[in-house]
C-alpha cells in the first residue's frame, strides 16, 4: 500500500470536483481525503494499492465534465492508515 499527494490546477473549483474525487476514490477502494485550495487547485491524499492510485491519478486528469485541468501533479508520500475518504 502506498499514499499519494495529488495537486489539481485548473478550473477545478466550483465544479464537483471534489464530491466526484470522493466517489471515484470509493469505486477504487481507496481511502484519504480531497480539500479545496486557496491557491484555487484542489489537494488530494489517497492511499490504497498501486493500481488503483494509478487510476485516481489518470482520472484526475479528466475529472467531472465541467472541469478544465490544466495540470496534475503527484507524488509519494508516507500511508497513515486512514480507513475512509472524506471531503474537506
């Protein structure tokens, strides 16, 4: 298992980006949390196996229809063993 910092730029806010985060997290068994930034992008952390991170990052390149990403950045960092995924 590993846990990942996702960053989310673009028009992201104020589109459902992060309840869809959240349900697409849930589909993928992947637990964490996703927040709205002041900086206008929106923060992830999951945890959860490899593949399905892979996943929540692919499709955060998309996002919800009326999104418009203008970029996705990810990076490792330590699990802390959450067991659900919430919005913030």
């Amino acid at each position: 298992m590993k846990r990942l910092r996702i960053r989310v730029t673009g028009k992201v806010q104020g589109v459902f980006y992060r309840a869809s985060t959240k349900a697409k997290a849930k589909e993928l068994g992947l637990n964490g949390w996703v927040q709205n930034a002041e900086d206008g992008s929106v923060l992830i952390e999951a945890e959860g196996e490899d593949l399905n991170l892979d996943k929540l990052v692919e499709w955060c390149q998309q996002g919800p229809g009326a999104a418009q990403v203008g970029g996705v950045e990810a990076e490792e960092i330590l699990p802390e063993g959450v067991n659900s995924f919430e919005v913030r």
